[in-house]
C-alpha cells in the first residue's frame, strides 16, 4: 500500500503538506500521487534519461519549500510542474541529458528499471529512495 493509499481519498495536497511539517514522512503521499505526472512531463521537455533525475530534484526543492505551500491551493500538481520547471531543471541535468545523447551513454536505465516490457514507471521506487536519502539530509 502506497503512502498515498494510506491517507485516503478525502486527504487533500494542502492537507498532506500542512501534516508533513510535523511528520516529514507524510510528504511522501505527494510523490506517490504525482511522480508519474512530473515524469511524463519532464521526460517531454528533456528526454526519458534525464526526466528521472528532474523528477528527484523537484520533489526534493518541494519538500524544501514545504512550509512555504499556499494551503488554499488544495492541489498541488501546478506548485509541482513550477518547480520542475523553473527551479527542478538545474543545467547540470540538463547537461548531461545532451552529453549522454550525444555520447550513446546508455547505462541508465539500469537492468530492471525501464526499457521494453517494463511498467509504466518502475524506476518510482528509485527516485524515492534517492529522495528520501537526500531529504533525511536536509535540516
């Protein structure tokens, strides 16, 4: 059962923030609502290959800026997509997305994450461990 299952329907995004200020672990309800959307669009704007690692860096500068979240906005899918766009793309992904295109780079996917036959985002468990590593980092 995934964090967002366990919070239930009825628990909006403004309401799941607001909990994480006090318990960090709820903020993981959102990334299990919303990773797969930010992906998509990430891997639109800059490739399949550098969308995981946007995906990590916005959840990790959302759940930075979490205390800061308009709780009038019960949705946060558009606070999301602002961060993967302006402040989720730092250039070195960018970077290495082209460098890697242009040098065949093809070690990620890892075997087990992505490719043919895989599920339409195997790789979510990945980026949350990294996600939760780096956000156990932060004060």
């Amino acid at each position: 059962m995934t964090a967002a299952e366990r919070a239930g329907p009825a628990a909006a995004d403004a309401e799941v923030t607001e909990r994480s200020w006090q318990a960090p672990e709820q903020f993981a309800v959102l990334f299990d609502r919303h990773a797969l959307l930010i992906h998509r669009y990430a891997a639109r704007r800059i490739g399949a290959e550098a969308a995981e690692d946007l995906v990590a860096e916005t959840f990790l500068a959302a759940f930075g800026k979490r205390r800061g979240y308009d709780l009038s906005y019960t949705d946060a899918r558009p606070w999301l997509y602002g961060i993967a766009t302006f402040d989720g793309a730092p250039s070195e992904i960018i970077l290495n997305s082209v460098t890697n295109a242009c040098l065949g780079d093809r070690t990620w996917p890892a075997p087990g994450f992505g490719g043919p036959g895989a599920g339409a985002y195997d790789g979510a468990a990945l980026v949350k461990m990294a996600f939760v590593n780096k956000a156990g980092q932060l004060p």
